[in-house]
C-alpha cells in the first residue's frame, strides 16, 4: 500500500512540468493532530521557466526542484526521504494541502499551510534585556517520564536565534528562531523530521520548554546556561564482539550487484563502512562529508561502502527512495540494501553478527589496511553544530591518515 501510493504521487508529477508559481517566500506550517504548527520558510524562484524552491532552516537552503502542478493542484517531492506535498493553489496564491511522510508500516499525513508573502517564521518582540546566546544544558523529558541529556549551542543576531541541540547521538541539524520578550521559539523542516520548540527565558534559565515533533508525543525540556556544558556517555555504543577482529558481509547494493567486504577492491585498503538510512537526516549530512573524503582520498587508498537500513524491507521501496539520495548527493562509493529494516530488533544478528548491537544511525566504521576494524564512532554531529563539526573533521582525518601509514 505505502509502495503504490508514492507510486500514484511521482506518476502525477509528470503533468506540467514547466507550470510557474508565484515566486517569493512562504510561510509554512504543518498542523500536528493535537493543532501545534511546526513553521518554517520556503522560497520560491524562478530558474530555467521551472519553479524551484529552497526551504530555509537558518543557513541551510535544501534545493526542491521536484515541484509541479495540474490546473490548481501541486505536487512537490523532496529531494531525500519519502515526502512530498499535496497542494491546492488558493485565490491570494497561498498553498494548502497535505504533507506526506513515509514511516515502517503506514504514511503520515498532515495538513499543511504555505502563505504566500511571508518570510518570517516567528514575531519577535523588545528582547534587548534576553541574552541566548551560548551553550545550555539541557535535559529533555519524555511522555514517559524519563529523561534525556543534551546541549543547545545557540546564537543570537538581535531578535533572531539559530543553534542546534546536540544529544549523545546526534544533532538536530539547522534550527531558525526568534526570542519574543522572554519567550524562545525554534524550529526546522528537511523532509524527514519537523520539528519545534518553544520555551520561557529567564536569565540563566530556560524553563516550561515543549520539544514537538512530527506526531510524536511532545517532551517537555528545560535548560541551564553552561559554558563547560557536557554530554554524559549514555550511548550503548556498538563494539565489536568479544574474539571477532573482522566484517563479514556480502550484500546487492541498489543495483542489484552483490559487493562484499572481502572483495579484491578493498584488499589491503583503508575500509569506511557507513552504517546509514535514507530516512536519517544526520547519515544525509555524513554523506555528503564522506562523498568529499572519498574524493580526496579515493586515490591514496581509501574505500567507503554504505550499508543502508531502511524503513521496510520492501526491495522496490527502498530502492527508489536511496537512489533519490544517491543521486542528490552525487554518491558514488557502493551503496548496499540490507536485508533487514532498521526497526528490526534483530537488525545486528541479520547482518554484521560480528558486532554488539547497532544502537544509532549513522554509526562509521574503519578498517585497516590488514582488514580488521580499528575504530566503530556512533552518531554524528553535522555543519549545524559549529565547532563540534570542526572537532569531528579534525579526528576523521587524522584517523583516516593514521590507518593509511600502518
């Protein structure tokens, strides 16, 4: 059912292709079930007779060009990940729909609006008095009751905020926001993950905080401003199993080519092997680090394969939703399908039986040149982060160059 119905909405996107919108900013905002907007800004421009729009989240601009339109309805597909838009064209050109998503076992849809003329995302108001800008420490609480550490890295420009969060896992990638008063509003939008936060500021402290995302329930979040903020090592990071030293795996990659690690391309090579998903926003932000290391050290003896889990093990499915990410990013190290889903409780036995379990996407993996793994790093902290993302490059590279002169 998921597979035909993303079928049906590229089939419909042929009609028209050359069809013009108004260009200029919109204002969207996908209406959660419970009526919280998540808001954030599209542009849209002319380019070649075609309508293009770039999707703003503070200093990220995600190019859609897959957007066109039959009489008043309009089709935009995202770039990466299984989403779209489905649109009516209002009489002040306006567009209202749904946004489409697809998840493991169903597709989320949501109403959304996109308000023609604006380019702001949240009023702001007199904050001259609220100062935000800095590192916080975070603690996020779940609808369960249970918590969960992170840092906000936040910068303020007059009324604007930008920043992340970054979590023992992850990032949230690129944030856009603005301070009203006392009051902090943040969102992000990039095809997979929609997100919003809103929270009271008050000096030093952050307090009645609501971290909403796509239909999840929402957690409430409160923060302390730390220069020193930390993150504890929660993650059950993934090792290798006690008296294994190497990979073993053998799968097709999006072609239906079957590449395995003991291969004679990858014999007495520096190995990256990525663990990652089309899904996953953070592996979209590693890709695009590694496709530029594999340019740069392709030659001096470095490989990289990426072992993709997807949201089903439908083959035709996941297919076409890498080979959009494939192709966005330009990749051109092996790709390959796992014959597991990443919601698979048994994802690690089925494939890399050699390792504990895989607890976070993306998780890298290095190979030395004699084939045993030398380093596993799980997650991922991308552009959005600052100097995180400088100390991860610095620590890649140097790994990178110290397994090349063993």
């Amino acid at each position: 059912m998921l597979k035909s119905i993303f079928i049906s909405i590229g089939a419909v996107l042929v009609f028209n292709a050359n069809a013009q919108l108004k260009t200029g900013w919109y204002r969207a905002s996908i209406i959660r079930p419970d009526s919280v907007a998540i808001v954030f800004n599209a542009e849209a421009v002319l380019q070649n007779q075609k309508t293009v729009f770039y999707i703003r989240n503070a200093e990220e601009r995600l190019q859609v060009d897959a957007v066109k339109q039959r009489g008043d309805s309009v089709f935009i597909e995202m770039p990466f990940f299984e989403s779209s838009f489905k649109l009516k064209k209002l009489a002040n050109n306006s567009l209202q729909g749904s946004w489409l998503k697809g998840a493991s076992n169903r597709i989320i849809e949501m109403p959304v609006l996109f308000e023609y003329g604006n380019a702001s995302r949240f009023a702001a108001g007199d904050s001259e008095d609220v100062i935000i800008d800095g590192k916080w420490q975070v603690t996020f609480t779940r609808s369960n009751g249970t918590d969960r550490p992170a840092i906000a890295v936040l910068e303020q420009k007059g009324k604007t905020v930008t920043g992340t969060f970054l979590t023992p896992a992850g990032d949230y990638r690129y944030l856009e926001g603005a301070i009203n008063q006392n009051h902090l509003q943040l969102s992000c939008f990039d095809g997979a993950h929609a997100y919003y936060f809103s929270a009271t500021v008050s000096g030093r402290n952050i307090s009645n905080g609501k971290f909403y995302s796509t239909v999840s329930a929402p957690e409430t979040w409160k923060a302390v401003k730390n220069s020193n903020a930390s993150l504890p090592d929660t993650l059950q990071r993934t090792q290798l199993q006690e008296g294994e030293t190497k990979l073993n795996f053998r799968f097709k990659d999006v072609n239906g080519k079957t590449v395995s690690i003991n291969d004679a391309r990858f014999k007495n090579k520096v190995v990256i092997v990525q663990l990652m998903g089309s899904w996953c926003p953070n592996c979209m932000d590693e890709s695009r680090f590694l496709k530029t290391v594999y340019k740069a050290y392709k030659a001096k003896g470095v490989e990289i394969i990426a072992l993709a889990y997807e949201l089903t093990t439908d083959k035709i499915r996941s297919k076409a939703s890498l080979q959009k990410f494939i192709n966005r990013f330009a990749i051109t190290y092996p790709v390959l399908i796992a014959p597991a889903a990443v919601n698979d409780e048994q994802r690690t036995e089925k494939t890399l039986p050699q390792l504990t379990p895989i607890r976070s996407f993306p998780t890298t993996i290095f190979i030395g040149k004699d084939g045993t793994v030398k380093k596993i790093h799980s997650g991922f902290y991308g552009p959005g982060t600052g100097d995180y993302y400088q100390d991860f490059q610095t620590e890649f590279y140097q790994t990178i160059k110290k397994l090349l002169s063993q």
